[in-house]
C-alpha cells in the first residue's frame, strides 16, 4: 500500500505517494481502520466507470467519472484501464472503479 501525504507547510505540488514501510504505523493506523481495502472484483475486458486521476491526485481534483475497460488487472487491487477516449491510466485504485451497465 501508499498513501498520498501531505506534507505540512509546503503546498500541495509537494504531495506525495509514500510507501507504507516510510510510514510511522501509528499515523497510518486510525486510516486504516476506518478504510476497508477494496476487494479485486475486476476482470481483464470489464466495462468500467473510473473516476479519472483520483487514484494520482486525489479524489477532490478528479474532473469525474469516465467509461472504460479494465486492460490490467494487478495482485494489490489496481488495475490499468484504457478509457474509451483513447487514453490510459495505470495504478488504478478498485474504490474509484464501477462496473458500467
């Protein structure tokens, strides 16, 4: 797992993704706990909703959700996902991904 810190008295062009092995366990512990890890239920060639960016820059700066198709799936529930404009977003978290209708 990484978590997005943000580091106090800098700006948010500073944020970064930190392995958990950098992280204190005690600052991590009250997240953890009230954050469920998200389950693979994600297949190769599933047509997905993503909410684009939110896994890179955080849910608030997601312009919204997109239509696409799961391209990868990997073993620490992210998946890579090719957005049916052509685009590509790899280390994409399962809780930002929707099976579409």
């Amino acid at each position: 797992w990484r978590y997005l810190v943000q580091w106090k008295a800098w700006s948010s062009a500073y944020d970064s993704w930190e392995p958990q092995a950098n992280i204190d366990p005690e600052l991590t512990g009250a997240y953890d706990a009230g954050c469920p890890r998200p389950t693979p239920d994600f297949r190769v060639r599933d047509s997905v909703s993503v909410m684009y960016r939110a896994s890179a820059k955080g849910e608030r700066r997601s312009p919204g959700w997109f239509g696409g198709t799961i391209s990868a799936a990997h073993g620490d529930n992210t998946y890579t996902v090719k957005y049916d404009d052509g685009d590509e977003e790899r280390c994409v978290q399962a809780r930002f991904v929707r099976l579409r209708c």
